[in-house]
C-alpha cells in the first residue's frame, strides 16, 4: 500500500460529461502529480501542485482542469469529455520536489 | 523535456534467468529512477540512482549509471514469475519539477 488513495477506481461515462477524480497524497507529502496513461500514449505527465500551488504543466489539454486543496488532497476536473480520454489516470505524491514518487492505483476511465 | 527509453520494448525469460533492462536519456540529469507497474496497477518505485553514483544493489535489483553515455540499465537477477511486470525509467524534467517515463519495458518471467 503505497498510502496514496486514488477514487474512484472506475468510471464509466458517456462523451460530453465531466467528471472528478479525487486523490489522497501519503501524509505529509506536499507534491501531488496527475498522470495518463494509455496504450498508445503511454504515461504522460499532466500537472503537479506543491502545497497548493500549480507547480509544473504538462501535456494537459484545457478541459481538464485540477487544483489542491488546503488538507492537500486534489482533484483532476476532467469535462467535454471524448473516447479518446478513456485511460487510466493516475495521482502520485512525493515528499520533495524530485524525489520518490508514490501511487495511487489509479482511476480506469471508460468514455462510452 | 527529457524522456528515458527503455529498451527492449518486451522481453521474455525463463524463471531463473537474469534479465536486463535498459534505459537512454537525453540530457543531464541529477538522478534517474525505476519503478514496476503489475498490468492495471500503479506504479511503485523501484530505486533511485543519483548522478554521482554508479552502480547501486537492492535485493535482486542492481541498477548502473553512466552519465557519459546517458544511459542506465537494470538487472534483475534469478527471476520469478512474480516479476512479470512493465518496468520504466524515470528522469526529472528539465526544470526538476516532474518526472518523465519511458515507454516502458514489459517484462515476462515463464514458469
């Protein structure tokens, strides 16, 4: 148990929707990263927050959205969604910038 | 940004049998990370190996680094099933903020 709590383990919903991934950091750790992975993109970066605030942006398109809160846990805001964002999104939490990360076991989103 | 490779893509051995993996990067980096992923799970980490050091051992894991030729390679030794799994390199961005992963290397271990 990696101590990262990732809800919920599985979505299914339709295109256009918008849903919310939520993500419980292991305590204490200040850094919470946001990755997607699928088969043919493998796993890409999405946004990281330190301590509440954005810290790096990756390959994040502008309907996805995220933010920390101030107990750190954070939610991915994904709308309009498409097929082609079914994937499994994953939260990881370290304790400092560029260390160790830790996973959750992801969210397997299904967009029907 | 900077992104490791792994090579093979797939690899397949007896239990028993070594197996190697390894993993090319584009630029300077201060440290440079395994993990495994078993099929639809997260990722957990495996080592980490700073700049400095070149060679690092942990259980049936040995990990090697040459900064000279931006690459490392990871050995698992005497393998066993269990250690089927995706195996990826990690190398922070250039701005140290977030971690970059390689495709991958699915690693498949037969009884």
């Amino acid at each position: 148990d990696s101590g990262v709590t990732q809800t919920p383990k599985h979505l299914i919903t339709a295109t256009g929707q918008r849903v919310t991934l939520r993500c419980s950091p292991r305590s204490g750790d200040l850094s919470v990263y946001w990755y997607q992975q699928s088969l043919d993109q493998g796993l890409q970066f999405l946004i990281q927050y330190y301590n509440g605030e954005e810290r790096a942006k990756g390959n994040i398109l502008e309907r996805f959205s995220a933010q920390q809160f101030p107990d750190l846990h954070s939610e991915l805001n994904l709308s309009s969604l498409e097929l082609g964002d079914s994937a499994l999104y994953f939260c990881a939490s370290s304790s400092h910038r560029a260390g160790k990360l830790f996973f959750g076991s992801g969210t397997q989103l299904s967009v029907l | 940004s900077q992104q490791g490779e792994e090579d093979p893509q797939a690899l397949s051995i007896q239990e028993g049998e070594n197996a190697t993996m390894n993993c090319s990067y584009k630029t300077s980096i201060n440290n440079l990370q395994w993990y495994r992923q078993n099929s639809g799970r997260g990722l957990v980490h495996l080592i980490l190996i700073r700049s400095n050091e070149r060679e690092k051992h942990s259980g049936r894991l040995r990990v090697t680094l040459d900064t000279s030729k931006k690459s490392s390679s990871l050995l698992i030794t005497a393998s066993r099933a269990a250690d089927t799994a995706s195996y990826f390199c990690a190398t922070p961005d250039n701005y140290g903020q977030n971690f970059v992963f390689g495709p991958g290397t699915r690693l498949s271990v037969l009884p």
